[in-house]
C-alpha cells in the first residue's frame, strides 16, 4: 500500500520537477519555524500565565491579519517571477525586484502611520494596553519587504534558501524574546521580538539575491503585477480572517483567562495548517509555471491535496486521543479547561488547509470566481460567532460547521470542474 501510495506521488516527476522533494525542503524548514514559533508560544504561556497569554494572542491574531498584505505581496511576485524563471528573463526579475522595493517601502511608511493613529483604538476594543500594540506596528516596515526578497526566492524555487531565511527568522524570535521577557518587558517583549525577526531576517535576503542583482535590468511593464495584487490581497484577508477573527471575538467577549485558554488551544490545533502549509508553497509556484507552458497542471493540486490528508488526519487523531497530554506538554496545566475543544479546532484547521490549498491553486492559474465562495463563508463566521458566543465550545463547533461547508464547495467547484488538464 506504501509503495503504491508512493508511486502515485512520485509518478511523471523528473528530479529537480518534484513536487514531493521541493515540498520535503520546505516543509522542513517550515516545521523548523513552526517549532521555534512554538517554543516561543510554549515560553511565553507559561512565563505571562493565562490572562497576559490572553492579550499576546489577541496581538498575534491581530497580527496575523496585518500580514495579510506582506503574504499577497509574497504569492503575487512567486506567481510573476515563476513566469520570468519559466522563460529564463533574469534581467526582468531583477526590475521586478527593485521597483517592487521601491514601492512597497513607501506604502509601509504610510501604513505605519494609519496604524499608529488607530492604535488606540484597537487597543480600546481588545481592553489592552495601547504599548504592546504600538511596538507591534514596528515590523511593519519589514512586514513589507521582506515578502518581496522571499517571493523572488520562491519564484525562483530557491527553497533552500527561502528555509534558511525561515529557519533564522524562527530562531531569533525564539531568542530574542525569551531574553526580553526575562529582563521583565513582558508582553511588550515578545511583540518587540517579532518585529526584530522580521527586521532581521529581511537583511539576510541580500546574500542569496545577489544571483539576480548582478544582471542589468530590463524594463517591462509591472500593471500585471499590481493589478494581481487586488484579487490575492482579498483571497487571503479572507483567508486569514477565518483563524484570526474567533480569537479577536473571544477577546472582546469573554474574560481575559477564557481568551486566554482559547488562544493556546487554538494554537495547538494550527500545527495541522503550519504543518501542511508548506506543501501549497511549493505547489503554487509549479502550477503557476505549468500554466504558462500549458502543460499538465491539475495533477499538482490533488497530489498536494493527497500529502495535506497524509499529515493533517493522523494530528486530529493524535489530538482526539490525547488533548489533556497535549495541551499540559505545549502550556501547562493551567490551559486545561479548554483541552475538550483541541481536536474540534484541529479539524477546522485541516479543513481550512484543504480550501486554502484549493485557493492558492485558482489564484495560480487566474480563476477568480471562488472569492465569492470565501466572502460569504468568512462573514457567516464572523456573524454566527458574534450572535452565538455562549461557550468556547459554542464557537468551535461553528468553525467545524463552517469548514466543511466551505471545502466542500470548494472542492466541487474546483476538483470536479471538466475541460481542464
């Protein structure tokens, strides 16, 4: 059955084309960063307690959503550049590179500033002080920038390179925050730490795209590469919003010590989406390429479907069986009032995996039609949690619900859809 399954996957793959290998490179470095992210949420737990968990949670969600545009940024210049890759014109993605630091330099000097004028305000509505919320808004910058240097590295399919700087980035926010909060800046350490990952991890681009900057620019026009932006700055706010928005919910409606119970769970439960994600990075750049040669394409997305399945059902299992172990071994004992809803928010999170892969492929090969599908399942989410909030397990049991719907209409108008190769 391994063999076959094996052969399955590996089947009309040359050796540097395989989707299975490039997904391994990644998927390491991936798991590298998630378990540094992870020991730094595993710190952090236990050395702010359950209620000042509570407020990092609602910052990281925060967070998540403020890098919506650093990931479009990312996925748009992956798309672009595979195409250059595909046709050997270096001297094009070394103007895309260029301008596209121009222009984002900019527009991230004047987020920070909206954002630093809504700072308080954002602190008032998730009952947080407005400091750690301030520092946050730092690694805009960054945020910013250092999509660009990674989705050239991608686009490129450098993903050794692009592990590396994942695999730094982890570490260093593994270290530096630690230090910051055992010299007693608390929560307003771990969200400084953030930003100085960021700011690091971007300088460290240079050395692998030096490969690209020694080529003389060609000119060509970039309307393609900002009016893509649009559609894949709406998929994946939409995208973010469905693990992001429950938590910013459970902040505004319960007390700190619930939000901050929920928080860890959910953070738990998201090791089945960081472990998988990988396999979509890998995939969208080798469509996207296919596409362009109009070759065979649609055999990359079920194949990525079938490696999400293979890691993402045996981590709801393990966390059926054994959420109480699980959640004293990632937080502690104070975490375990909510260890009833660990497996529920890992299967949301598997199928959120499986409509996010879906996603990523529409976006690769233009077809846009199914935002509609993510817009209206993304403000049901948001509708239901905030009408029907009586329990934590209330809310997870939607996103179970609201999951499935979704990936399953997905999947039908994706999976199944005929005249496609």
């Amino acid at each position: 059955m391994i063999a076959k399954v094996k052969s399955i996957l590996l089947k009309g793959y040359s050796k540097d084309k395989s989707l299975v290998r490039d997904s391994i490179i990644l998927l390491t470095a991936t798991m590298i960063l998630n378990l540094m992210g992870f020991v730094f949420h595993f710190y952090m737990g236990r050395a702010l307690g359950p209620s000042s968990y509570g407020v990092l949670g609602a910052l990281l969600s925060l967070l998540f959503l403020l890098v919506v545009p650093t990931v479009t940024i990312q996925t748009t210049l992956t798309k672009f550049v595979s195409e250059l890759n595909a046709e050997k014109q270096y001297p094009k993605v070394k103007y895309l590179l260029v301008n596209a630091m121009k222009a984002f330099f900019l527009v991230s000097v004047i987020g920070l500033v909206i954002y630093l004028l809504l700072s308080r305000a954002i602190a008032s509505f998730l009952h947080i002080s407005v400091t750690p919320v301030i520092i946050l808004g730092g690694f805009l910058v960054f945020a910013l920038l250092l999509p660009v240097s990674r989705g050239v590295m991608q686009g490129m399919q450098w993903f050794k390179n692009l592990g590396i700087n994942m695999t730094f980035e982890g570490i260093s926010k593994v270290v530096i925050g630690i230090v910051l909060v055992i010299i007693g800046l608390g929560v307003n350490g771990a969200a400084l730490a953030i930003f100085l990952a960021f700011m690091f991890s971007f300088f460290i681009t240079y050395f692998p795209l030096k490969k690209i900057l020694i080529h003389k620019a060609e000119k060509y026009s970039l309307k393609p590469v900002y009016a893509y932006l649009l559609p894949v700055t709406l998929t994946l706010l939409l995208l973010t919003s469905f693990y992001s928005i429950d938590i910013l919910l459970v902040k505004h409606f319960f007390d700190s010590a619930s939000a901050g119970h929920y928080a860890a769970v959910s953070l738990i439960g998201k090791t089945v989406f960081f472990a998988t994600i990988a396999i979509t990075q890998v995939m969208f750049p080798k469509v996207s390429e296919m596409y362009k040669q109009k070759k065979p394409y649609k055999k990359f997305l079920t194949k990525s479907l079938l490696l999400i399945s293979l890691i993402g059902v045996p981590m709801c299992i393990v966390y059926f069986l054994i959420p109480e172990i699980a959640v004293k071994i990632f937080f502690g004992s104070d975490y375990l009032d909510a260890a009833n809803i660990l497996w529920k928010f890992a299967v949301f999170m598997l199928l959120f995996s499986f409509t996010y892969a879906i996603s990523m492929y529409n976006l690769s090969i233009n077809r846009l039609k199914f935002l509609f599908i993510l817009g209206f399942f993304s403000l049901s989410e948001a509708v239901l949690i905030w009408f029907y909030h009586a329990s934590l397990l209330q809310i997870v049991n939607l996103l179970i619900g609201i999951g499935f719907a979704m990936s399953l209409t997905m999947f039908i108008t994706t999976i199944l859809r005929k005249n496609e190769y």
